[in-house]
C-alpha cells in the first residue's frame, strides 16, 4: 500500500471513531476538566462566586490530612482486598464442583449467574432484612446452630457484612471465570501426569491452580477495582454508618459533595479517588493494552 | 451392582449435592421472591415461614398507589435509547479499530482507562453541568451520562467480536466494489449480530441497575424504578412485601437476559481477555 493510501484510510477511520471520541470528550473528559479546575478552588454551591477564588493545594492538603478521609481510604482498599481474597478461594471451588459432571449441568450454571446481575442497590436494601437482629434468618440460623445471635449492622460487625454481602454478590464472577479457565486446560497433561505418577494433590498444585493462575489475577484485578468503587448496595444498606465503619472512599465523596455542597473539596476528593484507581489498576491497563497489540 | 450403575448412582448424588449447595447460596435471592409474594408480617414471623398464604398485596401496592409501572417506563426508555446509542456510536469506532489501519494507541489507552473510573468521582461535576444546562431531572442527562460511561466497554466487545470476522472477506467484498460502509453493514454486522446483541444486553442490564446517577440527577419526572425502591424504606418502617414485588419484577427480566447470553457474560466482563 502506498503511503498516501494509509493516510487517506486513517483519516476516514478517525471519522468512524469520531462520534464515539466527541461523546467520551464531551461527557467525561470536559466534567472531569472541569472539577479538576474546581479542586484548587474553595467553589462552593452555597457561596456564589467563589468558584474563581482559587487556593492553590488547599483542599488536596486539607483532605489528605483529614484523619476521616484517611479512614475512608483503609476501609475501601480492606473491603476490596478482603472480599476479593475470599471471592477467589470460594469461587475456585465453586468452579471446581461446577466442572464435575452430573446432570442438568446448564440449569445450575445458570442458577450460579443470578446474583451477580441482581440490581445492587434492591441487594444492598434487602440484606438490611436478612441482617435484622430478631427478624433476620441469618440470626435465626445462628440461634438455631446454638449459637447467639449477632447484632451485624452495628459498629463492630457492619463492616464485616458489607464484606459477606459483597462476597454472595461476587463470588459467581470467580466462579465463572475459574470454570472458563479449567475448561481451556489440557486434559491430556492430567492425564499424563497420573499415569507418570504424580499424586493427586501435585496434579491440584501444578496442573490446576497454576493453570488457573493467569485467571485469578485477571478476575481479581477487576474485581478489585470495581470493589473500590462500589457504591449503590453499600449505601442502601449502611450509608457509611454506624458511624464511619462502612464509609468508603464512593460514599465519602458523595457525602461530602451532596451535603456539604462544597465542590472545591468535594472535586480533589475524586481526583485523589481516581489516582488511587488508576495507580492499583496500572498492571491490568498495561495488560490490557498490550494484549490487544498483539492479537492482531 | 455393576460399574455403570455405580457411576450412574454418584452422578445422581453428586447432583443432588450440587443442587443442594446451590439451592443454600441462594436463600437470599429466594427470601426476596418470597417475600414478595408475603404480608409483611408472615416476613417478619419467626421462626421464618417458608409456607404461608401467598399475597399480591406488595405487587398491588407498586402497581397502584406508588405507581411503579412509571417508574419502570423511564427505566426502559432511558436504558432502551441509551443502549441504542451506545451500539451506534460503539460498533462503527470498533470497525475502525480493526479494519481501517488507524494507528489509534492514544483511543485505545482512554477507552481502558474511562473503563476504570469511579462513577462517583464524575458525578459532582456533571450534577453541576447538568444544573447548568438546566437538564436536571430529564431523561436526556441520565441517557447521555449512560451512553458515554457504558461506551468504553462496547467498543472494547465489539472490537472483539469484529477480530473474529475473517479479514479475508472484508478484502474480497473491497474488490468487488464495495463501500467500506457496505462492507461494515453488509458484512461485518450480519456476522456479529449474536456479539451486537450481547452487547446491547449487557449495556441495558447496566443501566436498568444503575442507581447513584440516578440519585443525583433525577427526583421525580425522570426518576428510575432502583430509585423509586430506595422509598420504599420509609420513617414509619420498611415496606418489605413492595421491596420484594419491586425486586420480583425488577430483576426477572435482567436475569432472563443474563442467562441467555451467559456464553457472552465473562467475555464481557473481563473485557474479552477470558473467552
């Protein structure tokens, strides 16, 4: 192809992709231009004119030595990290027992599906039910195991049942993703490994797991970012409270944006969210990117 | 017994088991159909009833006093047009992006990237936008706020499925005289119309579950169905059996959707990186 032709085919391709680039343009970089002006700013909704009263790094110094935001930052990455390590080990199993043969294999693949795509927010409204003190069947259960009953909403336990709530939603997705990644494995190896001798727990080891392994991070790698942004079941069940137990970096952005109407502070707590994100989803973007080189 | 009997009486086993761990995970999905179909005192007795004389007043209730039925319009026309959108501006950007030669790194790098931004860190500034394009509580905010955050995603799965088409017949069709846009329309969508579709379902499960946009930019005249559930928690008590008529016809149609296209779903959700 001659170079004029290249150039010619890119400059009609860029057409195609115009619409697409003036919408991500228009409605998230301008906005995102926009609070990142805002964030060295004292704007406020409820001062007029003070969104030209520039302060400088004002209000990143102020959040970042706030000791509640500070707080909010360990509470997002413990929820994400704890619910994700404990959706990968409960997921691989799930996997597993999903990859054995037995019948109507389909319905309860399908039946695993059905957490992961119910609405977020009617989740998190709903476990409020399932957590209650008296009314709930997971204190039932406890009492009925003879255990005592478990008051989970409060300041010591709410925000282990964020976690456990996130965990039921979760865990299918592992589970998903594990049983794609087992069913790309060679059975032949296996197969080869038993015959050589290899005990059951070394083929588990060095056949399954590391096999999986290219899985377990890309599922948890998403998984973990996602986590870190969640915001609709998190708030319809706890709002952040009691207290600030369950206050993520989502909901404290959003309480501080929607109640205090201070937009200045409110703009450089996203900006500081989005450089968290963008820095623990580094590794996986760069993959991401790469791959799709190669593909083609 | 012989062996094929054996093995048949452990595949039987081995299911009942399976289903019985299945049937357990889901006990919070089953409590919330129940509970729809429940006063909201036999959901609130215990020890839990699991039998009790079944109700439609929670489903009446939506259906008549709150007026749910409206709520769930703006929740299909928003997410419908949104998601209508979102394949016509997604699936000619990813037909460029694997036929037309552009050397498109940057586009490549920001659609991941807008992929991974936090909903919550864009929704102050585009609240305020939106307060000043005086486009508060319509349906035109939350359908181009969801178009553009759900776009990163189609382009990425429509690119994939556009990498499956043969290169080969793109080529033949150019020489035989057709417009790219021919070859796009004619060849490359009739081939992923399954990957389109999948797509599409999966962009309108996303917005018919968003809620935090919803909150922020809408109250009443735009106001979604997840919105209109948060008042169902009220001063005076939570309305579980409206909770759980609300969550019974909220949810159906996305988990049909979901099941039928489960051969997409972790494809989709990984960004095509596990088929």
């Amino acid at each position: 192809m001659s170079r004029e032709h290249i150039s010619a085919s890119s400059l009609r391709g860029y057409l195609w992709i115009s619409p697409a680039a003036a919408m991500l343009i228009l409605v998230l970089a301008l906005p995102m231009i926009y609070s990142l002006k805002a964030s060295f700013t004292a704007s406020s909704l409820l001062s007029p004119g003070s969104e030209q009263d520039f302060v400088g790094w004002s209000n990143y110094w102020q959040t970042l030595t706030d000791p509640e935001y500070r707080m909010a930052v360990v509470t997002t990455v413990a929820y994400a990290i704890l619910a994700v390590s404990i959706e990968l080990v409960l997921g691989t199993f799930v996997a597993l027992m999903l990859n054995e043969t037995f019948f109507l294999t389909p319905v309860l693949r399908s039946a695993w599906i059905v957490p992961m795509v119910v609405t977020p927010a009617i989740v998190g409204l709903f476990w409020i039910l399932l957590y209650d003190e008296t009314h709930g069947i997971f204190n039932y259960a406890l009492v009925k195991l003879g255990f005592s009953p478990v008051p989970w909403l409060d300041v010591n336990h709410a925000f282990t049942s964020i976690v456990i709530m996130d965990v039921w939603q979760s865990t299918p997705f592992f589970a998903l993703v594990m049983l794609a990644g087992l069913q790309s494995r060679n059975e032949e190896i296996l197969e080869a490994a038993r015959v050589d001798g290899a005990s059951p727990l070394q083929c588990f080891y060095y056949l399954t797991i590391s096999h999986l392994m290219p899985y377990m991070l890309i599922a948890s790698s998403f998984r973990i970012i996602a986590a870190m942004g969640d915001f609709d079941k998190i708030y319809m069940l706890t709002a952040g409270g009691p207290g600030l137990v369950t206050t993520t970096l989502s909901i404290q952005t959003y309480k501080v944006g929607f109640n205090t109407f201070d937009i200045g502070r409110t703009a450089a707590m996203a900006w500081l969210f989005l450089l968290i994100v963008l820095i623990i989803s580094g590794p996986l973007i760069c993959y991401l990117g790469k791959t799709s080189d190669a593909e083609r | 017994m012989s062996s094929t009997q054996k093995a048949l009486l452990k595949k039987l086993v081995v299911t009942a088991a399976f289903f019985g761990i299945g049937v357990f995970y889901l006990i919070p999905y089953i409590w919330l159909v129940l509970t729809g179909f429940r006063m909201t005192v036999d959901t609130l007795a215990i020890p839990p009833r699991f039998i009790f004389a079944p109700t439609f007043s929670g489903f009446k209730y939506i259906f008549g006093p709150v007026r749910f039925q409206w709520y769930l319009l703006n929740s299909f026309v928003i997410a419908s047009i949104a998601t209508f959108v979102v394949i016509l501006v997604a699936a000619p950007a990813a037909y460029a992006l694997v036929n037309l030669g552009i050397r498109a790194k940057t586009f490549l790098y920001s659609i991941i990237v807008a992929r991974m931004i936090p909903a919550v860190s864009i929704v102050v500034p585009i609240y305020l936008m939106a307060i000043k394009l005086g486009l508060l509580d319509t349906y035109q905010i939350l359908i181009a706020i969801y178009a553009t955050v759900n776009l990163p995603f189609a382009i990425w799965m429509m690119r994939a499925f556009f990498r499956d088409v043969p290169p080969s017949l793109r080529e033949a069709a150019i020489i035989d005289g057709c417009s790219e846009f021919r070859v796009f329309r004619s060849v490359f969508m009739p081939i992923s119309a399954g990957g389109a579709l999948a797509t599409a379902v999966f962009v309108f499960i996303a917005c018919w579950n968003e809620l935090l946009f919803a909150l922020v930019l809408t109250n009443s005249k735009a106001a979604t169905a997840p919105l209109a559930m948060v008042n169902f928690r009220t001063d005076w008590g939570i309305q579980w059996n409206a909770i759980g008529a609300g969550a019974v016809v909220l949810s159906t149609p996305v988990i049909v959707f979901a099941v039928a296209m489960q051969r997409y779903l972790i494809r989709g959700m990984t960004m095509g990186s596990v088929k």
